[in-house]
C-alpha cells in the first residue's frame, strides 16, 4: 500500500470516526461523549499516523496515551472551526469509559447526561461497596436533562426524550428532523441494544422503541453504536422508515414478541468484557478513582457480581 493511500484511508477513516463522535449543524456540535464506535481500534495505528498535533491544553486523568479516541474528536472540532455547546452522556456505558471529563477539561463547555443517572449511580455504589465520599445525586455533571427539556445548540432547539430499557437513564436527543437515539435500535441490519444490563429492561426498551419509530417516516436517526455485520462499511444513519421496513427485531413485533426475543437473545450473551472496570468511571462522569496514599489509582472488580463472566 503506497503512501498516498495510506493518506486518504487515514482521512476517510477520521472522518468516518467522528461522524460516530459528534453531531453538528451550522458550525457547533454537542459531543456525544460515549458513542464511539467498535471499528475504531483497530484502524488506531493509521488514525495516529495521519492526525495533526493536537494544541488544545490536556488536564484531565487520562493521559494522552489513553484517550486518543478523544483526540480523534478534540482534532475533528479544531479542523473545522466548531463550537462545541454541550457534552453530553446519553447513558453510563457499559462497554468503554466516558470521555465527557476528558473533553470538558479540554473545551470547559458543561457536560450533561439524564436525571435518572441517580438511580444507576445508586446500584452501582452497592455493586461496587463506595464508600460515602461518592455521591448519587448526579453532580458529577454540569445538568441532568429532564423529560422534554429544551436546550440549545447554537440557534436551534434540542429536545430530550426519555428512552430507558438498555439502562435506566437513557435519553435520546431530537434536532429538526434528526433524532440521536443512543443504544435503542442500531443500524437495521443490526437489531437493537441488549437490555440485560442491571436495572435495563426489555419492555421499557420496546416502548422507546416504539416512541422512536412513531415519528414521521423521514426522520432521520442516528444511532450510538455499529456492529458492521459482514464486514460491511461503517454505518450511522437510517430513517424510520428503513427501521420499519428491514430490522428484524421490529418488523413483524410487537411488544410481546419483542420482549421474549430480546430476553433470550440476552441470555446467550457474555457480558462486556469492560463492564466493571469502565462503569466506576462512567458513574462518575468519566472520572478515575482519586489516587491513593502511594499515588495509584485502583479500580474495584467485584469478581462474582454476574452468573456470566464480564471476562467471557
């Protein structure tokens, strides 16, 4: 492979990344601090290769050699200009850390995710026995988005919608025609999010669902996570429409069929293999444990909290 196209993979690649990262219109963008997407490690070696120094000041925990995902998306908002007016969780990931501390102390814009964040933070403190220094009333963020809360990114209006069923705080975000549906339904040759998590339920995931899927045919969804089944291109957006018509977890369901299709499909699924070390850190807003006497930082694995190894 020559150099110059190893250039264009390295910039295709980039682009494709923080289409997964970010969404923007009219020069701002609202970071979506977990959504990155599962394709990305192993185009890493190419994506360092070819992105340009950063020269926005680091400070947070993660050192540099840890968070180059979120360079990815620091390098996307310099390059073009953007102004970023909020960064938001849609939801505790179970999957991968939050970068929302990362980038906030880089472009000290607020951060935010949704109110019911106290409820997760509340079962996780016990999973995990934290003691009383960690709180769980949700100010590990700037604002808790309510149901149908309005905000602004730059001169438009956002909507939040309460969507729970992969977790018990999600929220999906409705711009125009655009809605950012997280970790409900994925592209539709993919299916939809698993619902197995503690506290995630099936038949709330079903009502978001169906919440999602009532607005017009056009409207465009953009979804948090791709799977790329048969090594397709990555991929990010649908309409309802394409949901209705081709994903097979909808097509042809309703909520009782959903329901028991879902809870088998979970049972045969191992949980994710960073579960427990990622979810204290997102619980917190994307913060690591405060260093210790010595000057380490500790995460705590509660080795049999699951039936099914997070390790399988």
């Amino acid at each position: 492979m020559d150099v110059e196209l190893l250039r264009q993979l390295g910039e295709r690649l980039l682009a494709l990344q923080s289409s997964q990262c970010y969404f923007g219109f009219e020069g701002r963008a609202v970071v979506s601090a977990g959504s990155l997407a599962h394709h990305v490690s192993w185009t890493a070696a190419i994506l360092a290769t070819f992105r340009p120094t950063i020269h926005l000041t680091r400070c947070a925990d993660f050192p540099s050699h840890l968070s180059w995902s979120a360079d990815l998306i620091l390098n996307h908002i310099e390059l073009n200009a953007l102004k970023v007016d909020w960064i938001i969780d849609t939801h505790p990931h179970a999957d991968h850390f939050s970068a929302a501390r990362d980038l906030n102390s880089c472009l000290n814009v607020p951060t935010a995710t949704g109110a019911e964040v106290v409820r997760i933070q509340e079962l996780w403190k016990s999973f995990y026995h934290l003691g009383d220094e960690f709180l769980t009333d949700g100010t590990q963020w700037d604002h808790l988005f309510v149901e149908g809360e309005q905000f602004k990114v730059g001169g438009m209006t956002a909507e939040v919608m309460f969507s729970p069923g992969h977790t018990m705080a999600s929220i999906s975000i409705r711009i125009g025609d655009a809605v950012f549906i997280h970790d409900t339904l994925f592209m539709p040759d993919s299916g939809t999010a698993r619902a197995d998590f503690p506290g995630g339920d099936a038949q709330q995931l079903w009502r978001s669902i169906s919440r999602i899927l009532d607005f017009p045919d056009s409207t465009r969804l953009f979804t948090g996570h791709d799977y790329q089944p048969g090594g397709r291109e990555p991929l990010w957006e649908s309409t309802v429409a394409e949901q209705k018509a081709s994903n097979p977890h909808v097509r042809g369901q309703d909520e009782t069929s959903f329901v028991r299709m879902r809870n088998s499909r979970d049972r045969r699924l191992p949980m994710p293999k960073l579960i427990l070390q990622s979810l204290q850190v997102n619980i917190a807003g994307g913060r690591l444990p405060e260093p210790e006497a010595n000057g380490q930082r500790y995460l705590k694995i509660p080795l049999n909290l699951f039936d099914r190894p997070a390790w399988s």
